[in-house]
C-alpha cells in the first residue's frame, strides 16, 4: 500500500488527489499522512529521516520514501498506466512532463518568492521587493497558464484528467495567496471549478480542509 506525506494546500495535493482517483478506478487504496508545514512539523528529525530536504510530498512505496513532485508522477503514471494519467503516446507524454516540470520548477518556485521571501533574503526590505516583484510575475504565468486552459478538450491533454489538471488547481489557489483576483482570471477559475468537481479531487480537497477561493486582497 502506498502512505503519502501531505501538507494541506501544498504542492502533495497533486499526488494526492491522483491517488485518489486511483482508488476510485481500481480499488487500491493508501494511507496517508499529514505534515502541518505552519507547525514546521517537516523539520521534524523523524520526517527528515524520509526526505533530508524536509519537503512534501513523500510516497513512501514498501517501506522506500519516494521524494520530489515529478519523480512521484512519473512512478504512479507507470504504476498505473490506464489511469491516463499522463498520455501514453510517447510525444505527448514527453510534452506532459515538460508542462510538469515547468509548472514545478519555474511557476512553483516564482511563489515561494512571493510566500517565502524570508528563504531568499534575510534583509526586510529586500523581502519585500522580492515579494512585489514575485507578484506580478506569478500573475503573468498564471496568464500563461489560463491560454493554455483555453484550448483544453476537455482537459490539458484531451479527454483523461492529468497530474497537469491538478497542479493547475495548485497553482490557481496560490494566487489568491498572493492576492489576485481569482475573478480576474475567469477562465482559469471556471476550469478550476471543473477539476474541482471531479470525486477523486472534491474528496482530496475535503481531506485537506482546503478551500479553492484562498484570495485575500493585498494590505
């Protein structure tokens, strides 16, 4: 049985919900485990011990901790390849992984300057210029990302839901952290809201007590 590591409104939702819809389709089922990053519970010597980079996810398969968000699609894609959770034809599955790693490495990063600018400067002032700046540029990426959605039919990659799908929900929750206007991105929250309403996420979303709408409007 597959334990996944999960911060409530992380990055782990991908995983988790996909696991989820792994469940449904097949029956097997996985435990999970909450890691409450605002406690700095992934600090903890006993989490460190799965992932020294004290990060969420972690898939721990029999008994071996699986770590890092692309490594953790990419095996439970392979694991359960009529999921479609990534195409199977090797062109578009190499074009999903692309997506997916650019999501993760250059999106997800640009809001950890806007969440986290402490992890970048100890200088306030810097922080703060770290954080305007990162706003905007998050903005633009989710621009990005919102053209792409659409030419979605119905989803990123044609008619099975993807990790890709799912990570745009992510991504999409985080801007309202940083203070955009989700209903300035309307066709954007308008698939949000679909993805939302497939079980496997609505029952991920109801584990992690996690609201879609999270914008606060900047001070």
């Amino acid at each position: 049985m597959h334990k996944l590591y999960y911060g409530p409104g992380a990055c782990s939702f991908v995983p988790h919900a996909a696991l989820e819809a792994i469940k449904a389709a097949t029956g097997d089922d996985f435990e999970t485990q909450v890691v409450r990053l605002h406690k700095n519970e992934q600090a903890a010597p006993e989490f460190l011990a799965l992932n020294p980079n004290g990060q969420v996810p972690v898939l721990v398969v029999d008994g071996k901790p699986l770590t890092q968000i692309v490594a953790i699609c990419d095996y439970l894609d392979r694991r359960y390849p009529q999921m479609g959770l990534m195409p199977l034809d090797p062109w578009q599955r190499a074009e999903a992984m692309s997506l997916l790693a650019w999501m993760n490495n250059s999106v997800h990063p640009t809001f950890t300057h806007v969440f986290m600018p402490q992890k970048f400067s100890d200088n306030s002032e810097a922080q703060a210029a770290l954080k305007r700046f990162n706003v905007g540029a998050y903005r633009k990426l989710l621009e990005r990302i919102q053209g792409m959605i659409m030419l979605a039919d119905p989803w990123l990659f044609g008619e099975k839901l993807s990790f890709l799908d799912i990570y745009a929900v992510v991504l999409f929750r985080w801007g309202g952290l940083a203070g955009i206007d989700p209903d300035t991105l309307s066709g954007y929250k308008a698939f949000v809201d679909r993805v939302a309403a497939v079980p496997a996420v609505a029952a991920a979303l109801a584990r992690e007590g996690a609201p879609l709408d999270m914008y606060r409007k900047a001070a």
